[in-house]
C-alpha cells in the first residue's frame, strides 16, 4: 500500500469513529456547514424543537441520500420548551453509546453549558466526548469591556422605540431583521444569535420574549 493510500485509508477510519451532534436551537447558524461537518465526522445528529433554519436546494438530494445512509439524523422534538434539543441530545447520545464501539468519539457542538452534563454523562461511562462551540474562546457572552456590533446596538434601539409593535415569532423576528438592514450585508441569523447572546431576548417555543431593562442598556449605547 503507498504512502498515500494508507493515509487515506486512517483518515477514513477515524471518520467512522466520530459523532457530532449539533443543538440547533442554540447554534442555527451551524446549518450552513453542515456538509462541511458531514465530511468530517460517520454521522451527524441534528436535534432541534422550533427552527427557521434553510438548506440550499442543491443539498436536498446529497442530504436525503445522507439520512438514507444513516449518517445524518434531523431529531425534531415532539414538543417545544425551554431546553427541549437539550433532552433530544441526551437521548440520542445514550442511544449511539449503546450501539457504537468504545472508540466513537462524540462532539456536542453548543453554546449551552448545560450539555456539559451530558459529556461528563458520557466521560463517566470511558467514552471521548466534548463539548465544541461556535463563541470565540476570548468572545465572552456578557461582558461590559466586550465590544458590541454596531447591529446590536441599532437594532436594540428600533425594539426600543417600537415596544409594542415587536415580532412575535423567530421566522418573523428574522425577517425584520434582513428588511431593516436590506443591503448592508448583515447576517440576519448572526444577530439573532448575538441578540440571545446579550440576554436582549430570549426564544421559548418559537415565541419571542424582549427582556426590555437588557434592550434598554443596549440600545442607549447605540444612542450615545
């Protein structure tokens, strides 16, 4: 076997000994690389109970092949509610640790700290897991030095000025969004996840809730 063949040949079997799975609630901007992920890892879990999350359509026959294989699994809960994809994701982990070998690495990619329970769960039982995230290791969540986007900000000043005339539901919060910075370039989903971030809002079963004191304290630093 050459040099190259048998290096082919390792990275192919360390594909098929890891798992990722992926809280789309939390991260539903990780959708856009979800073929990346899927050349990376056997299989992929998706777990998800509200999402306005799209795929290109030069993904759906690729995809449907993918979850006919086995190697992507899209779990929609049965019911919504707070931490709803966080339960989906315990289950599924507990089920691919019984059925894979005891090599399967298994990545949770999140920004919910709370699924560290679930790596911890499965680092109990002799199993490699953990918990990968989307926020940059130096990017804290809530901190006053941390420089907010400009978006945030002049976002947080429209909800402020229109307080009761605010977007119910996330699909309709997004869409606002990509109408009131049409053409500026900004990712509607981006600040949705920035939005959350700063405890601006806060999504429960695909409804909306403004923290209005948070809201407030942002939008007057845009107002400055």
């Amino acid at each position: 076997m050459s040099i190259q063949a048998a290096a082919t040949a390792f990275e192919t079997e360390k594909l098929q000994h890891r798992i990722l799975m992926i809280d789309l609630e939390n991260c539903p901007s990780q959708i856009g690389h979800l073929m990346d992920d899927l050349k990376q890892y056997a299989q992929v879990v998706i777990c998800y109970a509200q999402s306005g999350a799209k795929v290109p359509l030069d993904w759906i026959m690729p995809l449907t092949a993918l979850v006919n294989e086995k190697r992507l699994e899209i779990v929609k809960m049965p019911n919504g509610g707070k931490n709803a994809a966080d339960f989906g994701i315990a289950f599924w982990a507990g089920t691919l640790m019984a059925q894979t070998g005891a090599d399967t690495h298994f990545d949770i990619l999140s920004n919910d700290a709370d699924l560290d329970h679930v790596v911890r769960l499965l680092s109990s039982q002799q199993r490699s897991a953990k918990r990968i995230t989307t926020q940059k290791p130096n990017d804290p969540v809530s901190n006053s030095t941390f420089i907010l986007p400009t978006s945030v900000q002049t976002y947080c000043l429209h909800l402020d000025t229109h307080q009761k005339n605010r977007p119910v539901k996330k699909e309709t919060l997004l869409n606002h969004i990509k109408s009131k910075f049409n053409g500026s370039g900004i990712d509607a989903e981006k600040l949705f996840e920035d939005l959350c971030k700063q405890g601006a809002i806060k999504l429960v079963d695909n409804k909306i809730n403004y923290i209005q004191k948070k809201i407030s304290e942002l939008a007057s630093t845009a107002a400055k």
